[in-house]
C-alpha cells in the first residue's frame, strides 16, 4: 500500500501557524473535514483521545498523531508543516514543526498499522525531515518522502 494513495492532492498543509498542540489539531481536523466529510469535532475528539494516552511527538521535531473513526470509509494521510515549531510533548522534549496525520476506518485491519510504520520511519530520517522543513510546495512534499519511499522500497 504505497503511502501517497492515501493522500488526497490537497492533503498537504504548508506554512501553518499554530500556537499550541491543540490549536495545530483544531486545524488539521478542520482541514479533514473537507477532504473526508466527517465531522471536525470528531476528529479532533479523536486525536486528542489519543493524544491523552501519549504524545505522538517521535523525536527530530516531528509528530504523528492519528486516530480510528467510525464514520471513515478509507484510511487518509495529512501532511502538515509548521512556520514555527509548536510544543508537543515530544518524548525529546523538541517542539514538532512537521506532522503526518493519519486518520483511519474503524475496520481498518493492518492497513492503518503499515502507515503508521511508514511515517514513522520516513520521519525518522533526519535528511528528510530537514528536505520537508525546505519545502515551499505539495510537489516539494510529495518529492521528499517519495525519495525516501524509493530508498526503502
């Protein structure tokens, strides 16, 4: 399941100001909304359930916070990058300026699990992560971890 088929061509946002973690997840759910049509109260209900149980903040300024809902046919990724990196509870204690939002179908088996893994180890890798912080376009996005997905493919 290549990682960019479950990311619709509007589902990178670029220079986003936010000034806390729940104000970046207020708007990327609301971005959701428009591309998935469920609620944006649902989502952000959702991301931050999971975000009680632990901050999804994996290290080198990124995040990957990501949730189940009921109401999702398919499994959806969101790329976000920050103009200014916001605490995030991140377990190295630096703030997240680059967030992949995963959002998927209750019954989404082991296919919400392979995008989950993928994120984690695209944002994992310091050069890409450094390549997404330069990035001025979705294409510039899309070419970054499509880079990466070729190295590890």
């Amino acid at each position: 399941m290549p990682f960019f088929d479950n990311m619709p061509d509007d589902g990178i946002m670029l220079a986003v100001s936010a000034t806390s973690k729940k104000h970046l997840i207020e708007q990327i759910a609301a971005h959701a909304e428009t591309l998935t049509g469920v609620m944006s109260r649902d989502i952000f209900d959702a991301l931050m359930q999971r975000e009680r149980l632990g901050s999804t903040g994996i290290g080198h300024g990124s995040a990957i916070p990501h949730a189940v809902l009921t109401n999702l046919t398919h499994s959806i990724v969101i790329m976000t990058i920050l103009a200014e990196p916001v605490s995030f509870d991140a377990r190295d204690k630096k703030p997240v300026d680059i967030v992949c939002t995963i959002l998927g179908p209750e019954r989404a088996d082991c296919d919400h699990l392979k995008l989950l893994s993928t994120a984690a180890k695209l944002l994992d890798n310091i050069t890409i992560c450094q390549s997404l912080r330069s990035a001025t376009t979705a294409a510039d996005v899309k070419q970054c971890c499509d880079h990466q997905h070729a190295t590890a493919a």
